[in-house]
C-alpha cells in the first residue's frame, strides 16, 4: 500500500481507497479525489507540505496529512 504522500512529483497515479471518516473524507471527496481517478503529482512545496496535484483537469493543493489518507496504485 502506497499513499499520495509518498509519490515523488512527476509521477501520475490512480487512487485506489481514499480513508478516514466523518467530515474530512467527505471534503477530500467533494473536491474530485475518488477511486479510480487518475492524478498526477506537479510538484511539492519546499517544507514538503503542500502537494500540488493535477486531478480531473485542475489544479489542487494538497496537505500532506490529507494525502497520507489516500491509497494509490
């Protein structure tokens, strides 16, 4: 099991399980991260925190503590 926090940027990914519970599952949901979509990482801010990724033809930023709940393959 791979997360999105761990992809180096460059990569393109797809999401097998977004995990967590209750309010914070459903806001990484409403913004376009559900199974089987494809993402690819653009880059990550220089501290490391946040991902900026490429997800369904926009651009989204990403803390990594959000990433860390998505699986990918």
């Amino acid at each position: 099991m791979q997360t999105l926090k761990e992809i180096k940027p460059g990569a393109t990914v797809r999401i097998t399980k977004v995990r967590g519970a209750g309010p914070v599952k459903r806001r990484i949901m409403e913004m376009g991260v559900t199974k089987g979509t494809e993402v690819h990482v653009r880059k990550v801010a220089p501290l490391g925190d946040p991902l900026e990724i490429a997800i369904r033809g926009y651009e989204l930023s990403l803390r990594k503590a959000d990433a860390e709940l998505i699986e990918v393959e």
